[in-house]
C-alpha cells in the first residue's frame, strides 16, 4: 500500500488533461451521416434554391394583370391551357386572357407573373372563374428565394443539427468534410465485475461503468470502443500500450492499493503527469500520455467515475471533436434550500435536488451510490476556497437533464 504524497488542484489537472488535445483532422462523410458532427470549412453554394421560379399554392399560374378587378360578385373567366406539375417543364404558353393549372412545388411558366389560390377560383369546363384579384409576384417563390450562388450557407466549426443536413443535401452538398470522431479507448477492469446484461450474484457485480462511459464518449463526439479486462497486470499493459486510441480512459485499479497498478503502468508505458486530486469525490483521479495519446485514469467507484469523466475526460474528448469544452449541462441559479457543508482545500461536487422550493442538498460522499445521481437534478460545484454555502445562498446548477422544470 501507499499513500498519495500530494493531491493537485483541479484546475491544475485540468490543464495537464488538455495540454496538447486539439481537433482532430476532417473526414468526408455522406450526408445520412454527419448529423451532430462538427463541421470542416465553410459552406457555400454553387447553386440558387430554388433554381426555378415556383409555385408556393396550389391553384393557377394567371398574368396578374388578367385578375384586377374580379370579385365574388364579378368573377372574371380564363381560359385553361394546361397545367404544371412537380419536376415537368410547362408545354402551353400563357396568353392574355388565359391560366395554367399549377400545383404547389411545380415550375411557373416565364409569362405568368402570379399564382392565383385555387381557392380564389371555381373551374367549370375548361375555364376558371377568378374571384379575387391577385397582385405580381403573388405565391410565387423567386429564384434563389432560398439560397443564391455564392452564399455562405455554413461557417467552420458547427455542429450539424438535422435541418442543416436538408439545407446541405438542397444545395447538392456531399459529402460533406466534418471532424473525426475521437477513438476513445474505453478500459475497465476488476476481477470482481460481470458483463453489463448479468445479474449481480454472491460477491461480483456488474460493470456499470463501461456503458455509462460509452455513453458519455459519444455524447460528447467521440467513438467508444469498451476492452474489459481482469486484474491482471499482463493485460492491462496490453491494453494500455496497443495503438489506435485517440483518447484512453480507464475505471478501476486507479489508487493507491496492492491491485490499483493502472497509475503505475502508465508511467511505465509513457508518462504520469498527475495522481490524486484535491476533489470529492474522484480524489484518485490521475492524467497520463501514452505515445501522445492523453490518458484519464478514472476511479471504478460509479459516482467518482462519473464525476471524474466530467470534470477532466469529457473537455479533452469534446475538444478534439471540435466542440466546446465547457460542460454540456444546462445550468441556473437558485437559492439553496438547506445549507450545504463543504471543506477548504478541496473542491466538492454536490448531488441536488432543484423544486420551487429551491434547491436541496443530497449527497457529496458516497462515492459508489450510483442511485444518487439518479435521484438529483443535477449537481453543485463547491470551489476548493469555501466552506460551503449558506441556505438562501444562490448557487449555480448544473442540470443533468436539460427538460427538467424549474
């Protein structure tokens, strides 16, 4: 056994995290997939949207000039020549005196200058009756409405929503250059752990971490890959040392016992930069390089994980997928219901529960009660300078789910 000799700041950890993470180059990818990726170079198009002039109603493609004066109690009579459907090119020429049936999305003919509404208009026998005037331009969607020649459409560095995939595939944009996802490296081990799926039995439990990990990597844009291994130091050398990870992130056997030899190994392989925190919990929480590939040595306590993965796996990963590093949580501020108990030297992070009442200190020990995490509404940070917080202090929570009512 051995003690931690010295436990860093956490701001300090934090930059030894991030110390030479930058985002990773482009791939091309097809439009189906690049939906929440971060997006390489601007966008501009080669193209107008519309590339015709079209109709927005369904009704009739009409000179304007033919309708003034039509009402209700006057309807003026065209004559109809023909019509204009989606994706055909209108064959009858349009002639004073006369309208083409036009369907929402179908091209207008280049001597109509109006749509008029079909519901401004009664058709009788190769005739249509206008009943309302229609002025120029009316219902007609000009070429590039939507989108000219050279307009940038999108900027370096956004994350793709799903309606920027239809604007780019309207453009004919693809495929389309977005920042790799990190390979994150997921390593979890313990003699003691069954596979996520089993059911805990006498003295072994089940790997809760690894899917919570994985979930979190692509939460945060990378691309988890899980390796589980036992306590033993042949194979976790053997994952650690393996190529291919942009990122490794470890659970378990990261303190300072007989089989806590993770730490050890990376200094072995690589470089140690940090072990132990001045934090609770995840206090044995280390950062590593390993062939230049940055290394978070995360505690196999559930809560400690977690909290961990956030405070120092998480900014690396979401850097690299060029996306902010800041935590991906909503965050508000409320008046502390009860008081909240902290201890100088150390930073806390606070499971709470957030009601009208305002907000409701639950946990900062119980490292493995993964359940208190469930239970709270999201969690407080409590700087390493203060004791706590009063109650009716305004703090500032961070929301693990972004829909919860305030």
């Amino acid at each position: 056994m051995r003690g931690f000799q010295h436990r860093v700041p956490v701001e300090e950890a934090q930059e030894a995290a991030l110390a030479g993470a930058v985002r990773l180059d482009a791939e091309r990818v097809a439009l189906d997939a690049c939906a929440g990726r971060v997006l390489v170079g601007e966008v501009s198009s080669a193209v107008d949207v519309p590339p015709f002039r079209r109709a927005t109603m369904d009704g009739y493609a009409v000179r304007a000039e033919d309708t003034f004066g039509a009402s209700a109690y006057s309807p003026l009579p065209l004559a109809i020549v023909g019509e204009s459907l989606p994706g055909t090119v209108p064959a009858a020429a349009l002639e004073t005196g006369s309208a083409l049936r036009i369907m929402t999305g179908a091209p207008v003919p280049d001597d109509a200058d109006a749509v008029l509404r079909a519901e401004d208009a009664t058709e009788r026998a190769g005739t249509v009756e206008v009943r309302a005037p229609v002025a120029v331009g009316k219902n007609v969607s000009r070429i590039g409405e939507d989108i000219e020649i050279g307009d940038r459409v999108f900027a370096d560095g956004r994350r793709l929503l799903p309606q920027d995939v239809g604007l780019l595939a309207s453009i004919g944009h693809s495929p389309v250059a977005v920042v790799r996802r990190p390979a994150v490296r997921v390593i979890v081990s313990g003699d003691e752990l069954l596979a996520p799926g089993d059911t805990p039995q006498g003295t072994s439990i089940v790997d809760s971490n690894s899917p919570m990990l994985a979930a979190l990597v692509e939460r945060d844009g990378g691309a988890a890959e899980v390796v589980r291994v036992r306590d033993d130091r042949d194979a976790m050398f053997t994952a650690l040392g393996s190529p291919g990870a942009d990122v490794i992130v470890t659970a378990g056997a990261a303190s300072v016992g007989t089989e806590d030899r993770v730490p050890l190994l990376v200094a072995e392989l690589g470089e140690l930069l940090v072990h132990g925190v001045a934090m609770r919990p995840s206090s044995p929480t280390g950062v590593g390089r390993i062939a230049g590939a940055p290394v978070l040595i995360l505690p196999g306590n559930p809560v400690s994980c977690l909290v961990a993965y956030d405070f120092f796996a998480g900014p690396v990963i979401r850097r690299m997928a060029g996306l902010p590093e800041d935590w991906p949580y909503r965050s508000v501020r409320m008046p502390l219901a009860g008081r909240l108990v902290s201890q100088i030297g150390r930073v806390d992070y606070a499971r709470v529960r957030v009601d009208s009442a305002g907000v409701h200190p639950l946990a900062i020990s119980g490292a493995s009660v993964l359940s208190s995490v469930t239970r709270a509404s999201g969690f407080v940070v409590v700087p390493a300078g203060l004791e706590g917080y009063a109650e009716g202090a305004d703090v500032e929570v961070h929301l693990y789910d972004a829909d919860v009512p305030i």
